[in-house]
C-alpha cells in the first residue's frame, strides 16, 4: 500500500538527494521503495540473504517474531490449530476464508478426487535405487507430475490453476508415503476415498495389503496438527524458491519440485531430523546434564537443537500447540521405556526451568516436538522433512497463485556486488 511517506537519501560525495517513496503494511514493518533506485542513482542496494529486503507483496501469512505472532489471512495459528482441520487450512490459505459447511464439504471431495497418481508413475519409482533418500524421490516424481498433466499446466488459465493446486496438494500424500514404502520395499497402499486427508496419509504409510490396518485417531489427529503449523511460514526460503522458479512462468508441478530441493538443505527443512540426530548423540538420559554443560560452554561446539528460533524472539507459537500434541501421542502410545524420547523430555523440562535457557529464550520449538511426534509415530528420520514438504505443498501453491495473480510481480533477476577481475588481456593457449 502506497503512503505519502518518503525517506530522503543523500550522496555524500555529490551532495545529491533521492526521495524514496514508503508503502505501508496492513500491521508490521512497511518497507522502503528501491524499484527506481538504480534507474535513479545508478547503485544497487546490497543485502545478502534478503534479511532487509521485502521481495513482494503478500495477503497470506505475517509473522512477528518479537512478539511470537504467526497469523494465516489474520487467523491466529493457535486458533487454527484447536479449532481447524488440515483441510480447512488450506481452504483458507488457497481462497482467503474460512470455508463454510458446504465450501469444506466440496473442497474435501474435490481433493479426495485427485489422491491417486497415473499409474505410469508407479513404474517410476522403480527407477530408484531402494536406499535412496526420500526427499530425492519427492524432487523426481513432483517434476515428473507435469509429464503426465498436460491439461493443467497453462499458468494463465485460472481453472488450469485451481486443477493445478487440487492436484499438487492432493497427490503429495500418496508420492510421500510411497517413497516410504519403496524404501522399505513393501507394496504400495492406494488411496482411500473414505477416509480423511491425514488419516489417509497414515494408511498409505503403514498398511499392508494382507490385513486390515486402523489408523489411531489420536495419532491423526496429531498429523492433522502438524500439517496445519507446518502449512505455510511467510516469505522463508524454500517459498522464495517457489516464487523464483514461477517467475519466469514455470508450470506449477516444476516450481514445488523446486521448493522441495530447497527445503531439503539443513539450514531449512531438516531441522527435526536435526534434533533427533542430537538426542542419538546425547544416547542415554543420564549424559543429559554433561550436554547441558556442553551447550553452555562457548568455547564447545556442541549446540541443542531444537531450541530458540531464528524468527522467533520470544517463544515459538507453534511449539507450545506442539508441546500439548506430544504429550498426547506419548501418552496414548504408552511409551515410557524409550531412551530417546526419555532423554527429550529431560530436555524439555531443564529449558523452561533453567535460568540459563530462560534468559536466553532457547525454548523447545515446534522442530524439538515434532520430531518426538514423528519418532513415537514410527516415522524415520528420513521422512521427517518429507513430512514438512507434504504440509507445506499448501502454503507454496497459495503463495505462487498470488504471485501469478500479481500485475506488479516480474521475473525474478537479483543483482549483485561484482568483486572479479576487470579487462583482462587474452593469452592464447601455447602462451600460459
């Protein structure tokens, strides 16, 4: 949104002045206007990792990490979370309102419809060695979708686009829980249309054709929950890759495939891998205190993972929804005499009771729970960020349709701080 506010900014060397427009945010940091800035100035402005840089205008999620506020479409997480399902989320995520009863009702069936994959693809999973990572297999199959969709990949088209979503967001289930499967070389479970999203999601990773599996309603509705706080997360970097790759009018199946590949780097996505990887580390919950003391210690290099966020400041809202989901998993699986999660509960209970922990607001966050989750589920690690990319396919395609939708919006071309060599004399081969 345009103001009539401005920041003035002046050259010292020439005594030149630039008046650089100000458009303001509904709530949050409004930004600064450089779009004329090199045209005006002939100067890039420099800000590696874009930490300062607002690269679009969005409706869809804010977050504040001082004050630890995530909000989707101005609906708080935490209200989503107690009172939402998965499917009403990404109702709200894709067209801006909660669903009414008849909306929720035809979205969900229109979803269901679109569960199963081209039979072709089956086929294409044969193409991976057994041992490969999941997270490789999401990257080929989700790209290879647009081999087999032709009729939905006219990004200009908005029904082209809605078909698009359904089936990205509907599909992702059954191209996860078969990389599972295929890695563990049991048979394929299909999708079931009577059952619902997570629940269903739950089925196809841990059922066998030879008997009946019920899927736990707690533990559903546990996915269920970490599908909502995992949905969509601002302007993060997988989501920019996202809008990146839809820039330049990429089909839509190439440009998750593209968020996938990002999520997949540690810095981002594999953060409750990461947790569990210490807590295997850690081995056994009587070495909880020599690691505390580690963490400590400055001059250690052993870090907690799992705890403070990089966004948030003060407190993760999402953790404490997935401290409550934890217990309630833990406790309806009865499990007691796992070292793992026995060494993550000492954890917990030393970070919000230690002033240490306290004063520098290293909290357990949603990765730290989540990761407890997947792990009492009997999820592998390797799935963990898997998972993430399933629950995020929503936020991503919410995110590219507003970026198709957007007039201002252009291919992205970063600039950069050219810091090589200059006119350099050619010198032939037989010479250097």
């Amino acid at each position: 949104m345009s103001s009539k506010k401005s920041f003035t900014l002046t050259d010292n060397q020439s005594g030149k002045s630039y008046e650089l427009p100000v458009m303001d945010a509904s709530v949050g940091p409004s930004v600064v206007d450089v779009r004329k800035f090199y045209a005006d100035t002939d100067h890039f402005t420099y800000d590696p990792g874009f930490t300062s840089t607002g690269s679009c205008e969005s409706k869809i999620s804010f977050i504040d990490g001082d004050k630890g506020i995530l909000q989707h479409r101005g609906y708080s997480i935490e209200d989503l979370a107690e009172n939402c399902d998965f499917m009403e989320v990404a109702y709200l995520l894709l067209k801006g309102e909660l669903p009414n009863i008849d909306e929720k009702a035809k979205f969900e069936t229109d979803i269901t419809m679109h569960t199963m994959v081209h039979e072709q693809l089956h086929k294409f999973y044969d193409g991976f060695r057994r041992d490969a990572h999941p997270m490789a297999i999401m990257v080929g199959v989700v790209g290879a979708l647009s081999a087999f969709y032709h009729d939905s990949l006219d990004i200009n088209d908005p029904h082209q686009r809605m078909v698009a979503s359904y089936r990205l967001i509907a599909k992702m289930p059954t191209i996860a829980a078969w990389a599972y499967k295929y890695s563990v070389g049991q048979p394929f479970m299909y999708p079931r249309n009577d059952m619902r999203y997570a629940e269903d999601f739950l089925h196809m990773m841990f059922a066998v054709p030879c008997e009946d599996y019920k899927v736990n309603p707690v533990l559903a509705k546990a996915m269920d929950r970490i599908l909502i706080l995992h949905a969509d997360h601002e302007q993060n970097a997988s989501t920019s890759t996202v809008r990146l790759a839809g820039s330049s009018g990429a089909n839509p199946f190439a440009c998750i495939a593209a968020g996938i590949a990002s999520l997949w780097g540690p810095a981002h996505g594999g953060a409750n891998e990461a947790v569990l990887n210490m807590l295997t580390e850690i081995g056994t919950p009587d070495r909880v205190g020599e690691f505390v003391a580690k963490a400590k210690d400055k001059n250690d290099p052993f870090r907690l993972m799992g705890f403070g966020h990089r966004v948030y400041k003060n407190f993760d809202p999402r953790a404490k929804i997935m401290a409550k989901t934890c217990h309630e998993v833990l406790g309806e699986l009865g499990i007691k005499d796992e070292p793992l999660l026995e060494i993550a509960m000492q954890l917990e209970k030393i970070a919000l009771e230690d002033d240490y922990f306290i004063e520098k607001k290293l909290y357990p966050n949603v990765d730290f729970y989540s990761g407890i989750i997947l792990k009492a589920m009997g999820i592998p690690t390797s799935m963990f960020t898997v998972l993430f990319a399933l629950a995020r396919t929503t936020g991503w395609i919410a995110q590219w349709n507003e970026m198709i939708e957007d007039p201002s919006q252009r291919i992205g071309r970063p600039r950069q701080l050219y810091t090589g060599e200059v006119d350099r004399d050619f010198v032939p081969l037989h010479q250097r």
